[in-house]
C-alpha cells in the first residue's frame, strides 16, 4: 500500500510526459560518440523545434535551439551531448583488434561487452573478448587493461576485417540500451550526459507549454566533446558571449559500495539536484538556485568540487572575462558504465529547478560580490 502511495505521488509530480520518456528513450539508443555526435545531435535539435525560435550548429556540432534570438541579454543553459567511447588502434594479422579510447572509457567493464564499430559502411558488429574462466585456473588473473582487451568481431585475417569496412580511427561504442528498473530508475549508456541534453530540451518544453515569456535570449545549448576536455562548451562560449550560464552535468551517487564518502562526498540518487560549490562556480548566482529550490520546495543536496567541477561550467565561467556561471547536476550510479543510473524524480527536479530559476533571473542582474 505505502508503495502504491508512493509511486501515485511520483506519478503526480512528474514533469517528463509520455512523449518525452519516447523521445528521451529514443535519444540515449542513438549513439553519439566524441566528435562524431551529429546523428543525436540531429534527433535532439528535431525535438527541440517545437519549443524555440531559432537554431543552429557550429563547426564542430554543437547544436543551440534560441528563444528570443534578438534580445541582447544572453543567458545559456547547457549540456553535453558526447559519450564515451573508444578508436580502432590496431589489427592484427589473424583479424583481432585493439583498441585506444575516445574519452574516459573504463577498460574493467569492457571484456565480453557487445559493441558497435561505425564503419562507411555502416555498423560492424563485434564483441570485446576475454579468455575463459578455465584456461585462467592455476595462474595469477591479469586484470582488464588496455594492452590486452581486445574486439572480435568473427574474421580470421586482417584482410577481412579491412574488407568490412574497419580501419584504424574507426569508432566502436556500446550496444546496451535504455531501460526503466522498479519504475524508480532510467538505466542506460550514455546518461552521461544526455540525461543533460533530454532535460534543458524539457525546459524549453516548459516554457513553451506554459506560455512563459522571457526577458532576455535563452540559449540551449548542447555541447560536444565535454568528454575529452570541454572542447565543444569553450568553442560555443566565444561565439555566444553570454551574460550567465547554468550548466547541467552528472555527478556521482556514493552510496553504493566501493566509493568513499569521506573523498567523494555523500549523495544519494532520488535525494535530488546537487549545487556544486567551486571557483568557477559564481557565488550569488549559486545562492540565487539555492534560493528558488528552497521558495519552490525542489530537494537539493550540496557538493563540494575543489580546484575545478571538471564539467563545461569551467569552461564557460573562465569565458570572455568571466561569465557568472552554476552548475546543477544529476546524482548517477555507475558512471561511464552500460548501466549508469539515474532516479526519475532527480531528472523531474533538476528540469524543475531550472525552470523556476529562468523564470525568476532578471535582465542586467548583478551578481558581483563587491559591488
């Protein structure tokens, strides 16, 4: 009975309808690996039309729907589009291939993983091999490293693999799909950071929907490569020039086993959106999120990121002199896994939170500590 309130009050609050669960579904099975992510980009700007005045792409992909495109305030609201993934290396002379990566792709979770290599051609199937259990016994286990995992993808010669369309810089990334664990989770590849990219397209939705009326340009952007450097949000910042940036990226759940709290901090999937406190993270405009979570009654949760957040709110706070800039992120398990995993309630409150934040930012604010 308790867990039939609960899933009816979930259901209630909820933000994401039907249509977008479709879209969003849709979205994290389409792959988009670093600097070849013009197919997702492709999918979201579709999504994204309905909702927004204008758009465009830049040279290196990165796609930006526009409200109000005249206006000379500008504020931005962003995430990445890129996922992990990894570059054909090298083939060997009986048809084996290696591997080198194409973000921080995790080298543990490869060995027996289905794969996609994007050829030409079109899609390669292949797998990630690993000797078995009994040939191991009686010796010393050699953990996965990226000097010996390895892609089969069924050819005995090198000739074959090039004959289907494989050469070295090819692409390969993972097959896993989306999926909904205990109505309670999105589980899937690449929730990094597409979960970013389905939640600032839902704001527009919102803001569409709602009939809400901006005072100044909104900015949606969808970055490339964030997973190599921040490349795509530093390319985009110097041709935007905006005057406030909110960026949305993941961050860790440490309650499961093996992280440490005392390094990592203590959040919680379903704990909701978490405010990060950092350089490049600007002071008033911090307090000012944390001020609309708490009039509107959205839960939040507070983290701690040292030198850097090492997300694309770096690159923009760091941007044309200095761009007040925050960043909201969403709590995920399993981080640059097949099977990260994000609470459903989190994905409702951090599009939540910043709705109700541009709804209340007003043109020409100043958020300088010394004035």
């Amino acid at each position: 009975m308790a867990k039939q309130k609960e899933v009816k009050q979930a259901q209630k609050n909820a933000v994401v309808t039907a249509k977008s669960l479709k879209f969003f579904e849709s979205y994290i099975n389409n792959p988009s690996p670093t600097s070849f992510e013009w197919e997702g980009q492709k999918l979201w700007l579709d999504y994204l039309k309905p909702y927004i005045d204008d758009s465009f792409i830049d040279n290196y992909g990165t796609a930006v729907g526009i409200i109000n495109p005249n206006a000379d305030y500008k504020v931005v609201i962003e995430a990445h589009a890129d996922e992990i993934s990894w570059y054909v290396n090298y083939i060997t002379s009986d048809g084996l291939i290696y591997v080198i990566r194409n973000g921080g792709s995790d080298h543990q979770i490869a060995p027996s993983k289905r794969v996609n290599i994007h050829t030409e051609k079109g899609i390669v199937k292949a797998v990630f091999g690993w000797p078995a259990i009994h040939t191991r016994a009686g010796e010393k286990e050699e953990a996965p490293q990226l000097k010996n995992i390895f892609l089969d993808c069924g050819c005995t010669t090198k000739e074959e693999v090039e004959a289907l369309g494989i050469h070295v810089g090819c692409v390969i990334t993972y097959e896993d799909e989306f999926t909904i664990l205990n109505d309670r989770y999105y589980v899937g590849r690449a929730l990094d950071n597409r979960a970013g990219g389905f939640m600032i397209a839902e704001v527009a939705r919102l803001l569409k929907e709602n009939k809400k009326q901006l005072p100044f340009g909104l900015y949606i952007v969808n970055s490339v490569q964030e997973e190599i450097g921040l490349r795509g949000a530093e390319m985009i910042a110097q041709r935007i020039k905006p005057n406030v940036a909110i960026v949305t990226d993941v961050t860790h759940d440490t309650t499961t086993p093996m992280i440490n709290k005392i390094t990592q901090g203590d959040l919680a999937c379903g704990k909701g959106p978490v405010l990060s406190y950092a350089p490049a993270v600007q002071t008033n405009l911090n307090k000012m999120l944390i001020k609309v979570a708490q009039e509107k009654n959205i839960p939040f949760q507070r983290q701690a990121s040292s030198r850097s957040t090492g997300t694309d709110t770096d690159a923009f706070a760091y941007s044309n002199g200095g761009v007040p800039s925050a960043l909201i992120s969403l709590p995920l398990r399993y981080m640059h896994t097949t099977v990260e995993m994000v609470h459903k309630e989190d994905v409702d409150n951090v599009i939540r939170l910043i709705y109700e934040s541009l709804l209340q930012l007003e043109v020409n604010q100043d958020f300088r500590t010394y004035k």
